[in-house]
C-alpha cells in the first residue's frame, strides 16, 4: 500500500515538474514572438502577426482580432484554416467587414468591458443566466462552429482597452478540436500584455503620420491623404519587387518595408511650407511660382536634418530624392539642404547646380519619383485631368531611363495589376474647383 502510495507521490511529482517545464517552454517561445513586435509599425501587418503566433501558441484553427473604434468592436484581423480550404476568398462572406455594438451580452463584448480573459470550451453549454452568450450568427452565415472560444483583452498598461483577441477552436496533436488549458489562458494573457503594448505604439505612430498628411492635405486639396497611401502602396509594391529580384537579404527587406510605406507618405510633407495659391492654381506656374515649389523638397528635409532614426532618414532621403531624375535634369540637386546653396566639389563648370543622376539618388528616391508621377498622370490635378491608365503607364514606359529609374520601371510594369485595386481603394475625395485665395491684401 505504502510502495503504491509512494509510487503515486512520485508520478504527481513528474506530472507536476513536465507541467512546469512545458510552461517555461511555453513563456520562452511567448519571448521570441513578442521580441519582433516592436519592429512592426504597421498595424495592420502587426495584427496579422499578433494573431498568427497567438494561434500557433494554442494551435488554433481560428481566431480574430476586433478593435474598438468609436464605441464599437470592428473586425480587423481574422484567419481561418477550416475556411480557407473550403471558400475561395473568405474574406467576401458577410460578416466580414461588420461592426459591433460594445455590449455585455457578446463574449467579445464582456471581455472588452471587464478587461479580463474568458474561456469557453463548449458554446453550446453555456449557463442561461450568464451575462454573456456565443452570438451564433457568424457561425450560420459560415456554417463554421465556434466550439470553444478564448477572447482575451488588448488593453494598454494603464488598463485602456484597444480591442480584443479571440482564439477559436484549439487542435489536438490527432488534428481533432481539442479544450483550451488552464496554462492556456495563462501564457496567452501575458502574451497579449505584449501585443497590445506593440499595437499602441503602431497606433501612435500611424496617428502622428496621419496628422502629418492630413495637413499637408489643408493646404492643397489635391495633394490628398488618398494620394499619399496611393503612393506609399504602390511604392512599397515596387519594392517588394525589386528587392526579390535584386535578392536583397530578408532582414533587410522586411526592415524596408516596414519603413518605406510611412516615408512614402510623407514625400510631399514641405508642401505645407508652400502658398496655397500656388499649390492650387490651375493652369501653369510661372518661373517665379515654379520656384517656390520646387522649395518644398528642402523645406520637407531640413524637417528632417536633426533626426537620426532610421525611419527619419529613408523618409529625409524619399523627400530630398523624389522629383530628381535618372537623367540628371531633375532637382534639388546638389545643394546644401540648410541653405540651398550648390555644393562646391559637386557643382558644374560655371557653378551652376548640377542635378544627382543614375544612383546617385537614393533608391527609395528613385521608387517614390515612379509611384508619385504615375499616381499624378493617372489622377485629376489642379492643372489637368486624370490620364487614362493605358496612357499614363504608356508615359512611365516612355520615361524608362530619362526620368526614371529603368529597373525600378521594370519592378512598376510587373505589379501594374495592383494599380486598380490601388486607386479603388483610396479614390479622392469629390473634386472642388479652388477658390480665390487672397494673401498678404492681393489676389492671385
Ligand atoms: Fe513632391
Ligand atoms: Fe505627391
């Protein structure tokens, strides 16, 4: 009896110690995943990580990630292995794109309220009397049962909730639905501390540039927030291109695409430094006005001159770069940023300012110059009508080598069947003839 007894002790001990290993396993792959958040600023692509590795924790088939935005929870992230294998594009199913109403009475609801994880393992056994109940109605319009749920928390360290994560029906190593563990709810409360402290800083990050865009389009009605994320888009589509044609390394390139489409939106960013009235003004600028324009490239990187991080500077580079040409005909050329003044050792015979040519621009230069002036060609502006799209990428094809880069033409014709996806999208916003602008008591 003792022997039996003593046998059992033993037995509990080693269940008692595997469990506390697989839990240290466990928090040690929590570290690895949550050590490359803090790189990702876009949130979106940040969210898809967040929820891939929260699944791959729990080894669930499903799982969606709601924030909340104005008093609802709005689907922002989901994946679903079940229905990825059954339908051809889940994301056209109906209850895509839905918002709800922040209610105690819906599990994701409860949990965004009370900020507390909840575990459900069967939805069909849930007490009558509960605060909260499984709303069924996704799963009738996907015919996909949520079976066991787990919804937990993204809230930020003083406690504010941003949204929550739902993981959905966990697989057993047979691939059949298995329960959520105890240790479960644990080790995934703790990553999400993780995750929503790396989405808040994405948030802060988008909001700021957002900002950012959203007054340089005060000032020129054109020069729109759809414009920049049109260009970021398409600038990024062009790198991704060429990087893997180039065989850029995929740190590199990963790094570069996190940073490219934020700089990309800020190309235009001196704007708000030029006058209304030129910015606007339909028809052609004279000498005089040209040159004012011209001006917001170093008025856009000398915002940039003080700041060191590498987001800074690809953005200083995509800003001073952008509307300089293959063929060394475009500007600022070499100048001094701060004054504007040719660079002696790079100047011509008669001191005049000699444009940067070939790659002596900067790569992220040369990409946005492709994605601002196709964007342009293809879109009403202040001074012409929208090109059609034959035509515009007919223009770009034209200017392969003169004013472009023509191997980043190249990597441009390879993604053109984004480019009406692009602009549906992100169209601008109702055409609005300018209005007379009077500055300093005269009309212009
Ligand atoms: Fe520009
Ligand atoms: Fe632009």
């Amino acid at each position: 009896m003792s022997r039996i007894f003593f046998w059992g002790q033993f037995l509990e001990k080693m269940s008692l110690e595997n469990m506390a290993k697989n839990h240290v396993d466990r928090l040690n792959e929590v570290g690895r995943m949550v050590s490359n958040f803090n790189s990702v600023f876009d949130l979106a692509r940040l969210m898809e990580k967040i929820l891939t590795s929260a699944r791959t924790l729990t080894k669930c088939e499903a799982g969606t990630i709601y924030l909340l935005r104005g008093g609802k929870l709005v689907f922002a992230q989901s994946q679903n292995d079940y229905l990825d294998r059954i339908v051809d594009d889940p994301t056209g199913l109906p209850f895509f794109n839905r918002n709800m109403e922040v209610s105690r009475s819906t599990l994701s609801g409860y949990v965004a309220l009370e900020r507390k994880p909840l575990t459900i393992n069967d939805t069909s056994s849930i007490h009558p009397g509960a605060p909260y109940q499984h709303f069924t109605g996704f799963d009738n319009e996907s015919s996909y049962v949520c079976q066991a749920i787990m919804t937990l928390p993204l809230a930020t360290d003083d406690n504010e909730p941003l949204g929550v994560l739902q993981l959905i029906n966990p697989l057993g190593e047979d691939g059949l639905l298995t329960c959520f563990s105890e240790d479960d709810e644990r080790i995934l409360s703790f990553y999400c501390g993780f995750a929503a402290q790396a989405m808040e800083k994405s948030m802060t990050m988008n909001s700021a540039i957002s900002h950012n865009v959203e007054i340089i389009s005060s000032q020129d009605p054109l020069e729109t927030r759809a414009h920049a994320t049109r260009v970021a888009t398409l600038a990024t589509a062009i790198y991704r291109h060429w990087s893997s044609k180039r065989g850029v390394n995929e740190d590199k390139r990963l790094r570069v695409l996190n940073l490219l489409p934020f700089a990309a939106m800020l190309h235009d960013v001196g704007k708000i430094y030029v006058p209304k009235s030129v910015l606007t003004k339909p028809g052609r600028l004279d000498q005089r006005e040209r040159a004012i324009m011209e001006g917001h490239v170093l008025a856009g990187a000398r915002m940039y001159v003080d700041s060191f991080t590498p987001l800074d500077e690809i953005t200083r580079e995509v800003i001073l770069d952008h509307h300089e040409r293959w063929d060394g005909q475009g500007y600022p050329g070499w100048v001094d940023v701060a004054t504007g003044a040719p660079l002696p050792e790079k100047s011509g015979p008669d001191g005049r300012i000699m444009g940067k040519k070939g790659e002596e621009i900067s790569l992220y230069g040369r990409i946005v110059a492709v994605a601002d002036v196709y964007d342009a060609l293809s879109n009403r502006r202040a001074y012409k009508e929208a090109f059609d799209q034959t035509l515009a990428i007919q223009i770009m094809e034209q200017e392969s080598g003169r004013h472009f880069d023509p191997e980043v033409v190249e990597s441009f014709l390879a993604v053109k069947s984004i480019l009406n996806r692009i602009k549906n999208l992100y169209p601008d916003p109702p055409y609005e003839p300018p209005k007379p602008v009077f500055e300093s008591g005269q009309a212009d």
